[in-house]
C-alpha cells in the first residue's frame, strides 16, 4: 500500500512538472460567470453598432450589386421531374463548365435539397446567388462507366427528377426510359464525361455512382462562382435570364 501511495505521488508531481513545463507563463487569476437574456426588450448598445457598422455598410454594398436580370421567377418547385431553377443551375454550371471541359456530356450539378432559395423576377443581386448557394462546393468532372451512370439515372428517376442539363428523359413507374443525352440514346456500353459537385461525388444524399470512376477532375471552379459568372455575362450581352419547363425530364 505503501508504494502504491508512493507511485501516485510521484506521478503526481512528474505530471504537474510537465504541466508547468508546457504551460506558458499566462495563468487565469480570476474567472466570473453571468447569465444574459436576449429578447426584443434588450436596449440597443450603441458602442456595438459603431464597431460593425463599416463593416456591415461595406458587406450591404458588395451584397447588393446586381449581377443580371430574370425574365420570370425561377423556384425549386417540381413539375413533372423538372423546376425552372432547376434547369437554370444545371445549365449555368454546364455552360461555365464547359469552357475548361468542353467534352463534358451531361451535368447532374445539385439536388434539389441544394438549392435553397429561389431567384426573383427582375433584378438578380450577388446576394441572391449566395441565398440560393450558400456552400463552398466545387464543381469536378468524371469520366464513368455506363453501368455507373445508371445507377445515376435510377436515383433520379427514383427520387421523382433531379436538376440535369444535358440530358433528357422519361420516368415512368419511378425508372428511367428513353434517355438521351447530348441528344443521342443512353449507351450503356459507353464511358460518359458526367459533371457534378464535390458534395454528391463524396456521396452526398445516399448517390454511389462516382465511387469507381475512370478519372476525375477538379476544375477549381466553385458552383456559386459559377453561376455569378453566368448571370453577369447575360447581363454583358444584354439579355435576360429565361429558364422555364422545357420538357428535359417527365414523370408519369
């Protein structure tokens, strides 16, 4: 018992001396708790807001820059497989995409879990884009398998149609049917050049179609960038945004 005490000891004072070793020469003196409560009643501190209010100006400046103009209202809302903000975020993302990867097939860019907000009629501001796009999700181009796009193709007929550009089809009893892509009948025996984000290729919402893929890609391209260098050149050329139903996805 008396060595048992004797080795606790020791090591007590061997850790408290590493301890102190490590430690830099700061040591807490004093250490106070308080509860507040926040509520509409709480008064306004003053000194606060004069601290983040150049801040906060400058963030409102850049925020409300007006990147392009909308034709109509695009929303997430799916009709028959398909939504008008759907198709715009697919083909906005293709189009950006392809400038780097022109061989690119076809794009399965975001769920419609990821897109979060829809895009206004009229004025589109840098803000909207971040509402919409809030993640820092890259865009990366893979080469698979026929038999792994299928996979692909089965979760979107599946889960009722997902934002694609590129390619078109028909869903009927939840499977796909007559897909084409780049205009031309799906080849299962075929490799296609199929791009996506970094969230759905790591799995993101339950898809394994990019876990074994030919070769990859990552064009340092953001998807949120993506789309504000979409929206602006629209603006350069002088056009409106005008994405609507265009038939690229059915559901019977």
């Amino acid at each position: 018992m008396q060595n048992s005490a004797k080795l606790r000891t020791l090591s007590f004072l061997l850790g408290s001396f590493f301890l102190c070793a490590c430690s830099s020469s700061y040591q807490v003196v004093k250490s106070n708790r308080g509860e507040y409560k926040l509520s509409k009643d709480l008064a306004v501190d003053s000194s606060i807001i004069r601290t983040y209010q150049p801040y906060k100006l400058k963030l409102d400046s850049q925020m409300n820059e007006v990147l392009g103009y909308s034709d109509n209202e695009l929303t997430k809302k799916l009709v028959g497989g398909e939504s008008s903000l759907g198709n715009f975020f697919a083909d906005a993302a293709l189009v950006e995409a392809r400038k780097t990867s022109p061989q690119i097939d076809f794009t399965m860019p975001s769920t419609n879990g990821g897109l979060r907000n829809d895009l206004p009629l009229g004025a589109i501001t840098l803000s909207n884009v971040f509402e919409l796009m809030p993640f820092e999700n890259e865009l990366i181009v893979f080469e698979l398998k026929g038999s792994d796009v299928q996979t692909l193709l089965d979760y979107i007929a599946r889960t009722g149609g997902q934002p694609v550009g590129g390619l078109t089809m028909k869903i009927k009893a939840k499977k796909p049917v007559d897909v084409r892509i780049g205009g031309q009948p799906f080849d299962p025996a075929k490799n296609y050049s199929v791009l996506t984000s970094d969230y759905i290729a790591g799995g993101g919402d339950g898809i394994s179609s990019f876990k074994n893929p030919v070769s990859s890609k990552v064009l340092k391209l953001k998807i949120r960038d993506a789309l504000i260098q979409y929206i602006k050149e629209t603006k350069i050329k002088g056009v409106k945004i005008s994405s609507k139903l265009d038939g690229r996805m059915t559901n019977d």
